[in-house]
C-alpha cells in the first residue's frame, strides 16, 4: 500500500466515529486490551498524562505537551480528531508521524491480522498505533487526550502521572447519559488508583460524582479553578494574550503570555498551571521559564489549530471548532467582545445531534451562510436553514464549505467579521 491506499483503509473499512456517528462507538475494550497484549503493551514503556473533558480537552492537551517539549522532555501528543491530516493524531514534539511510518505500521498490523482476527473501530487502532509509536521512538512523557467519555474510551487502559477531566457539558448524551452527573460518572472512570486528578472547573452538579469515584480509588483530587484564578487579561501588541494569574486569590504568575487567544483559555489555564505543578511534585522538573515559553508557543510546538484561529484581516477571519452547547457560549462571547461592523457566519453542524440548542445560543444579527461537511454525520444545508429559522436566523444555503465561505468573503467589508464554524469539519475544509 501506499499512503493514500493507507488512509483509504483506515477512513473507509473501518467503523469511524467522525464520519458514521454513534454506530462507530465500542462499549468495550475488549479489542483495544488485545491489540495491547499483542504489541507487548507498548504504553508501559513512557509516562503518560491522561486528560478528559468535555470542552477545553483539546488545548490543555496541547498547552501541556509545549511546555513539556520547553521542559526539554521527549513528548507524545495523541488528540483526536484530525482537521487536515490523519498524522496531527500522533506527534512527537510536535512533529507529526512520518507517512511512511504509518504505511508500515497498518501493513504490519493487517499482515498480523490475518491471524489475530480482531475486527477493531477506527479509533482503537490509531490508539495502538500511538502507544506503538511513542513506544518504538522511545518518548519520556506522552500527553494522551481521551477520545469520547473515559471510561470505555480506548485511551483508558493507561495508568498516568496525572489525570486531568476539563469540564462536564452535555455532549454525546445519546451514548454517555442525559444529565451532567451521568455523563461526569463516565469521565470518572479515566480515574486510577492513588493517580492524582485535576477537575478544571467546579461544577455543582458533578463535583459529588467526582469526590465520591477519587475516594474509592484513593485519588488525590485537585479543583484547578479554587486555587488558580486568571485576574485579568489584555492583548498584547505581539498578538499574544497577556495574563495575570492569581493562586489562593494571591498575586502568582504575572504578564504570562499565551499564544492561544481564546477567552475559554482563561478556565484552561488554570487546569495546566495545577497539573505541572503536580507532574513536578512527581518527579517532573518544569521550571517556571519552562512554563512560560511552552504557553507563550504552543501552536508553534505542537501544530494546534481551529482555537479562535485568526486566519485572516480586513475583514477579520476566524475559525473555532466549538460545536456543543458550552462550546458555542464561549464561541458568541468572544464573537461579541471582537470589534465589528458586520457579522458573516458560514455555519454547519452534524446531524445525529439536536441542534436547536446550539441555535437559540447564536447572535441574530449576522448574515448566515448555511453549509454541508463533506462527511456522512453532516446535517443538510437546506435543513440546517429552515431549523435556523425558527429562531429567527436568516441566510442563504451553500452546496459546499468552501462555496459559503468565499460568498461571505465576497460581502463582508473590511471592518465586517468572518466567522466559521459550528462543526471541527467546516472548520477543516477552511483551513
């Protein structure tokens, strides 16, 4: 095979989540502790960080492994999912997995196969061949952000250093529960036996869930957000956020700059602040300028994208991949605090999720571009239309991403705002 052929069977032969939806979706490991066993249980051979969440996942993941890669550690980095390139899964100081690598490596795994007869999900085997890779490459620290849930995630068969769970929010509820305390008790499963956890945000309705699963498995558990606090924020004139934090409503860190330029960064911080310091009282040695640099450079380390990404000015042009209920809060914040006389939404979202939610939440005065991903899970354009309008948002539908995009480029005025997003897959079809 080749790297096109590769690809070919890994998106198309088996189950995969982003393009079918919850038919993808294990609710067993049964196949991921196999494929363990039969590569010799490749994640015992590094260290590993386990984070969680609902939101914010994603760039705490990201934020972690920069300021590791600072720290001068050899670090994996597995996220899910990819925007442009099956390989930004699987990075080591932020370089992507070679493609002949990943050839090899599904050769090999499809050769074995044969004999082993394991029908696994898309997610399961890129699982075992992270754990594989950063085993062979022999990487001090692996950052591993969970898939979906955490308790029957793939990822979930690692002990770490530390376990880090974001926030609860309600996603996925046909496959993890309907309330914030169910889908919590499944986030709680990534939790392990005297492993410390860090929960980045209090939230009444979870923190029971949390306390009571970290006391059975004697799990020292941190709420990032009563000690850690960012006071205030500007924007610097390099682009950069400028931060002041507070520890235990105390003057701590001061002008810490974040090249990551998001609000929603502001609940993230805090979470990566107490998890280094946890990782150093574990025998880590994260200095305090190590930690700077790595936040100050985290999309220059680790490749991150689709975070409040500015792609272009005059118009201003930006891309989030928020998609749940909190995700666009936060998007719309943000959307509101940006200066601009026009707005121009290019919009699209799946279609096995209620979207009524997410479009009661989006500002009424803006000019919608209604779009379809090219993937199976997305929602019709001209369905998505006439569900906006009952909440009274009025465009015009796009036979694809990129056709709303340059109609709303062709628009807005250079004082107007571009935004796309409403899917991670509109958002990768931009960039």
């Amino acid at each position: 095979m080749n790297y096109s052929d590769t690809l070919d069977y890994l998106f198309t032969r088996l189950p995969m989540f982003q393009r079918t939806g919850p038919a993808a979706y294990k609710n067993t490991l049964a196949n991921t502790l196999l494929l363990d066993e039969y590569y010799a249980h490749p994640h015992r051979s590094f260290k590993t960080i386990h984070v969680a969440g609902t939101n914010g996942k994603g760039s705490v993941s990201h934020m972690l492994a920069s300021v590791l890669q600072a720290a001068g550690y050899k670090t994996g980095l597995y996220t899910s999912p990819h925007l442009k390139d099956f390989r930004e899964r699987i990075r080591i100081d932020g370089k992507m997995m070679g493609e002949e690598a990943v050839v090899a490596w599904v050769e090999n795994y499809r050769t074995n196969n044969e004999l082993w007869k394991i029908e696994p999900s898309f997610f399961e085997l890129t699982v075992a061949m992270a754990f594989d890779y950063f085993a062979q490459q022999k990487v001090d620290v692996a950052v591993i952000e969970v898939g979906l849930g955490g308790r029957l995630d793939s990822t979930n068969i690692i002990t770490p250093e530390v376990g880090i769970i974001t926030n609860i929010g309600l996603d996925h509820t046909n496959l993890l529960g309907e309330t914030l305390e169910l889908i919590a008790g499944e986030k709680a499963g990534i939790m392990k036996k005297n492993v410390p956890v860090v929960i980045g945000e209090t939230q009444e309705e979870t923190k029971a869930v949390f306390l009571k699963k970290a006391q059975e498995v004697n799990a020292p558990i941190y709420f990032a957000d009563r000690e850690y606090k960012v006071a205030y924020a500007t924007k610097g004139i390099d682009g950069l956020q400028n931060v002041q934090v507070d520890k235990n409503s105390e003057p701590f860190y001061r002008d810490m700059k974040l090249d990551l330029l998001g609000f929603y960064q502001h609940k993230n911080l805090p979470t990566v602040l107490k998890a280094t310091e946890l990782l150093n009282a574990q025998g880590f040695k994260i200095d305090e300028q190590s930690l700077r640099t790595g936040l100050q450079q985290v999309r220059e380390k680790t490749g991150l994208q689709g975070r409040w990404q500015v792609i272009g000015a005059n118009p201003m042009v930006v891309c989030d991949t928020g998609h749940n209920l909190d995700g666009i809060k936060e998007v719309v914040e943000q959307i509101n605090s940006t200066p601009h006389k026009s707005l121009h939404f290019v919009f699209g979202t799946v279609g096995d999720k209620n979207p009524d939610k997410v479009l009661a939440l989006l500002p009424k005065n803006a000019s919608y571009y209604f779009v379809k991903a090219n993937i199976e899970r997305a929602l019709d354009a001209e369905a998505l239309k006439q569900h906006a309008a009952d909440f009274g948002l009025v465009g015009d539908t796009y036979r694809s991403v990129n056709e709303g995009f340059r109609k709303a480029m062709g628009n807005a005025g250079e004082n107007d705002l571009v935004f796309v997003g409403g899917s991670t897959f509109v958002v990768a079809e931009i960039l």
